[in-house]
C-alpha cells in the first residue's frame, strides 16, 4: 500500500511539473497558474518526504540495506 501512495505521489509530482512548464513555454499563459503548479509541486514534495520520515521512524518501511 505505501508503495502505491508515493508512486501516485510521484507521478502527481511529475504531472504538476509537466503543467507549469507547458504553462511556462506558451508564454503567454497565465504566470499565476505557473507559481500555483510550483507551488504544488514543492508541497508534495516536502508531505511525500514528511511521509516516508515518519513511516520510517513507526517502522511500516525500512531501508533495504538495513539488517
């Protein structure tokens, strides 16, 4: 299950970044909807880090190095 989350995660990501570059590339598009796509894109980030840190610490992931 938590594999299925940060994919999802990562391809919303992705996809948030794919929108403020097309918005980025018309150039005349609406520079608002650019820095609202960064800013989604900046706030999945840190939450999906945030996430995997406490999932680490409760111990419902580990490392795969970790013995």
């Amino acid at each position: 299950m938590t594999q299925l989350i940060v994919i999802v995660v990562l391809v919303a990501i992705v996809g948030s970044l794919g929108q403020a570059l097309f918005a980025m590339s018309t150039g005349h598009g609406d520079p608002k909807k650019m820095v609202r796509s960064l800013t989604l894109r900046v706030g999945l980030s840190v939450l999906l880090f945030g996430a995997l840190m406490l999932a680490w610490h409760f111990g419902w992931i580990t490392p795969q190095g970790a013995r």
